[in-house]
C-alpha cells in the first residue's frame, strides 16, 4: 500500500485519526500534544510520521485528514513535503488535506520563502495555515482548528462535509487569475 | 618602581573580577596575609585596586612578578583568548632524551633573548607536566609591549603546545624555533585546529574524548531504552516511522558516541572544485579555474549541535564525512580540491 487512499478502510467507531507527516520530530510532537489537550466529543489519534510512504507492516486506522507541515525554515522539510504528496491518492484533495507552514515569525531565517508554500497549497487546492508552535499564543487556536477539521473530515460534524469546508475556505480568499 | 611598571600591574588588577579577586591574590602568593588583611574588599573596585597597588609597591614588584599575575589571570579567562595548536616532530631514529624542565626553561629564554634584546619571558608550572609561558615582545631597541603578550602551553610529555593569537604576527616563526629546540625537536608544524576552548583542544589533541566509563547503566540495549520513552507518551499518538528513528538514533550513537563532545566554536571548509551540475550548457560548469568557496559553520557548541541535527529532523543520518571527521582528524579548517 504505498499510496494512501481516503476511503479503503471502514471508520472506527466514533474515532478521528489525523496524519501529521514533517520532518522535525519534535514540532509534530507539539502539535499533537496541544491537539489532543483540547475537549472533544470524538476520540482522537494522532499519527505522526516524517514521511510517506508509510511502512506497511503496520496495522492503522482511516486516516481522515493529511497535515503536512513545513518548516520555513528548512529547504530539506520543503522537499520531504514534495516528495510525500507523490504517495497521496488524488481523491484525498478534496478537503481531507492541508498545509501547515512554521517559522514564519522569525523571517531572518527562513530559507523557504512564504509565496512558495503558498504556490504549493493552491495547485493541490488545499488550505495553507501558519503556525509557530513555540509560542502558545499561536500553537492553541490552530490546535483547535486542526481538530474542527478533523471533525469534519471524519463526518462527526452533521451537515458539513470535508468538501463543503474545503469550498467555504476557498471561497473567503481572493479569487486568482486561475480561478476566474 | 617604574611607572610603567605600576601602570601595568594597576591595569591588569583592574581586569580581575571582584569575585575572583581572593583566589587569583592567593594563588599568585605575592602579598602576603597580613598585607592582604589590611585590604577591605568590600569597597568599591576603584579603590580597592588602588590599595592594592600601593601594597604592590610596597613589595617592591618586579616585572616578572606582575607577568606571573597575568599569567594566573589569563589561566582563570583562557576562553578570552583563542588558542592554536602545534605539533612537534622529532628526526626519525632519534633518541628519545630525558625531559628537563629547567634546561628547557632556560634554553627557551636564551634563543629568545639572542634574538630580540628585550623580551619578558616568565613561567608557570601547572598540573600533567604542563608549562603555561608568557612572553611579552620588545625589539632591539623597545622595551617589551606588557600589553600585547602571547601565551604558550606546552605539554612536555607530548609533542604539543597551544599558542594564543598573537597580534605580533612576525614574532611566531621565532616563537616556534624556541619551541622546537628547546625542547630538542627539529619540526614544528601548525595544526588546523582553532578555538577557544583550550580544555576542549587538549581533549581532541590526546584523544580523551571518547572515553566511556563502564558502568551498569550502559548495558542497557537500545531498544530497552526506546520503550522507557514510550511509557510516558500519550498512547494516542503513534510513532510511524518508529524503525526510521531508532536507526537515525543508532547511527548518530554510533558516530558521535554516548559521551559530552568537545566544544569547538566553527568549522571552515575552503572549497576550490569546479562547479558540477546537472543542467547542460550551465555558465559556472564551463569555468576551466575552480570556483573558490568558504563555508563556514558556527556554534556555540558546534559538535553537539552537529549530534543534534538527524534526531532532530533537520539532515539525513548519516551526516557527511566531512563534518564527522572533526574530532577524530583533529581539524577544523579544511581545504577541499578536486581530486
């Protein structure tokens, strides 16, 4: 199974499994913890991977939604990303995928500059969040935004679907040439 | 006394820290307890040197005693100064003499005074056969410059010594031909190798940083180990690539050992390659002179910080050669050219 597909395995019972796949262990690892610290009336697993492929031999739930994350400040957590999006199945980019770029405060260090990942969100029609997780202030709400959408990509929010968030955040951007 | 002579022992006492101030006084034995009772130190450091000095004259100072102070203080502050190793060489199938301390002692001042006329030499034995020297350089006709001195420790059981930057660059081939003969070696030989770390130099020289103690805790096996970590993991959180990270963790053990790195601040690479790449008809390929090139990395703590980088996601384990090799080659210049 090298290329992961949304809808091959049956949903765990009331469960939401997000795949957060990047490079630097340790800000997954944050990530996670503040995620799994919010209240929330689904249970929440948490997969933390550097990259895809995953190993096979594992045995896992249905993943509802990818995040892949990028550290601006690193070139090499760009091109783990790139290289990781070959192994998605085209179907999970309709709303079960999204980008989260770190590192943007600190732009004296960023090697990676912000247009790109935002290039990179737009041609796989994904929403791009940014975070620095250093920093609580900014670490929590996108916490609680991960597992709002989490919520929604497994089907435990009534009447919204992934498809439906991922329109409503298209829609609140400014159209581009592109899409006119 | 001299005023010059006052002047320097004012400044160098000024340089000391009021914290430090006792133990530098006692180890450099010079004024004696009652002296040194009648001296509050509580007051404020302006006048508390000043009385000082005044006991100094008291004594009658001398030059190489106020020379011995820097020396001590210089031992207190050696990461001030930035440190370059030697290496000494003997002519194959030469006898190995007896070390004499004092034969070399007096050898060293004699090249040197033969040379330059006006030269402070003053030495300090310290601990593992150590010599910490000072000398501050005149010429035939100036008197030495107190302030601009260069320090050399020379281990006499090795063919080593560490040398502080010297701003009086043309006096170091004359330095090191003291060295060499007085010691009776016949090559002298810069390494590159530079920090300010003169503790960590030595430890990279001599080959003492890879000592692991055996004791009951390093039996432990690595996968033992791994689990303990889990334990206090959130059991909502799966590791994918756990059999990644255990190997990166393996290889970086296996590189950088279980034990505190010594502590360099950069390690510079000159390049001078032809540019290679992938593209044909690249402008910079078709150059026929290399393409000269520094990089140069910098640290705080620049081999913990290199052990650091694969279990931290930011570069693929194993690093390249040519950062690891740094300990092992006792180096932190490199010129790289095409082979």
């Amino acid at each position: 199974m090298s290329v992961l597909r949304p809808l091959d395995k049956q949903p765990g019972l009331n469960t939401a499994t997000i795949l957060l796949v990047g490079t630097e262990d340790a800000l997954l690892q944050q990530l996670a913890d503040s995620m799994l610290k919010e209240d929330c009336a689904s249970e929440l697993k948490v997969h933390l991977a550097r990259s895809l492929p995953l190993p096979s031999n594992m045995n896992r739930p249905r993943i509802d939604l990818i995040m892949f994350v990028v550290n601006l400040h690193s070139k090499y957590s760009l091109r783990n990303v790139e290289e990781s999006l070959r192994h998605v199945d085209a179907t999970f980019f309709l709303g079960k995928v999204g980008f989260l770029a770190t590192g943007a405060g600190r732009e004296s260090h960023c090697s990676v500059h912000r247009s790109t990942v935002v290039r990179l969100a737009r041609t796989y029609r994904s929403p791009l969040l940014f975070c620095d997780p250093e920093v609580d202030g900014f670490r929590v709400p996108v916490a609680q935004r991960l597992v709002r959408m989490l919520q929604i990509c497994a089907g435990h929010v009534p009447g919204v679907s992934a498809l439906n968030l991922l329109s409503l955040l298209r829609s609140s951007e400014n159209p581009t040439l592109e899409d006119l | 006394m001299d005023e010059t002579l006052v002047e320097f022992i004012k400044r160098t006492i000024m340089k000391i820290p009021i914290t430090e101030m006792m133990p530098i006084l006692k180890a450099w034995d010079f004024l004696s307890e009652k002296q040194l009772q009648t001296v509050n130190f509580r007051q404020r450091k302006e006048s508390l040197v000043q009385d000082l000095v005044l006991l100094c004259e008291e004594r009658r100072a001398s030059i190489h005693d106020a020379a011995l102070l820097d020396i001590i203080y210089t031992q207190f502050h050696r990461h001030q100064k930035v440190w370059d190793v030697f290496q000494m060489s003997k002519e194959p199938g030469e006898d190995i003499d007896l070390f004499d301390m004092e034969q070399f002692k007096s050898s060293f001042v004699k090249i040197l005074q033969r040379a330059l006329k006006n030269v402070t030499v003053s030495f300090r034995d310290a601990e593992e056969n150590a010599v910490w020297i000072r000398i501050a350089w005149g010429t035939q006709y100036r008197k030495p410059n107190q302030y601009k001195p260069v320090y050399v420790v020379y281990y006499s059981q090795t063919p080593y010594a560490f040398t502080s930057f010297c701003p009086l660059k043309s006096n170091m081939p004359l330095l090191g031909q003291a060295l060499t003969v007085a010691s009776n070696h016949h090559k002298i030989v810069k390494m590159d190798l530079r920090s300010r770390y003169l503790d960590s130099l030595k430890a990279i020289v001599f080959k003492q940083y890879n000592r692991t103690f055996e004791t009951h805790n390093s039996t432990v096996p690595l996968q033992d180990r791994t689990l303990e970590l889990d334990i206090h993991m959130d059991s909502r959180i799966i590791h994918e690539n756990r059999i990644e990270k255990e190997r990166v963790q393996r290889v970086t053990q296996e590189t950088f050992g279980d034990y505190p790195q010594p502590r360099l601040e950069f390690a510079q690479y000159k390049l001078e390659t032809k540019f290679k790449s992938e593209l044909n008809g690249d402008i910079l390929a078709e150059r026929k002179e290399p393409l000269r090139c520094l990089i140069k990395f910098s640290s705080p703590h620049l081999l913990e910080a290199l052990k650091a980088l694969a279990p931290a996601g930011i570069a693929d384990a194993p690093l390249s050669p040519l950062l690891t090799c740094i300990p092992n080659k006792g180096m932190n210049y490199f010129k790289i050219r095409d082979k």
